[in-house]
C-alpha cells in the first residue's frame, strides 16, 4: 500500500516529514519489513505466534482486559 502525505498551504516540509513517519510507523511498514528480510520457518513463526498469544493473555490476566 502506498503512503500518500499531501503538503498543505503554508506548511512546513519537517511537519510533512513527520507526518510520513507518523503514518508509516501507524501501518507498520518498517516492522514489516524487517520481519520479510529473512524467510521463517513455518514452525518458528506457529511458535512465534502461540508465543504472542501467551503474553497477551498473561497481560490480560494481571491488568485486565484491554481492548
């Protein structure tokens, strides 16, 4: 998907650039990408996923449940 940030009238070009790093860090582009630069085995990311699961239900349990 294509990140689009369109400069408004007398806005300055830092406040465009933050605004892009906002929108790629909110669509986790760079997150993304790191994860594809090497290939994982099925297995690792089933098990990367369980793991996943496992501390989201553990925070659950102690802080409640957040939405």
């Amino acid at each position: 998907m294509a990140i689009i940030v369109r400069k408004k009238p007398g806005e300055s070009d830092e406040r465009l650039i933050g605004a892009f790093k906002k929108k790629t860090l909110y669509e986790k582009v760079v997150e993304r990408a790191k994860e594809r630069a090497f290939y994982t085995k099925p297995s690792r990311a089933k098990y990367m996923k369980l793991r996943k699961a496992q501390r989201r239900r553990e925070y659950e349990r102690t802080n409640g449940k957040v939405s």
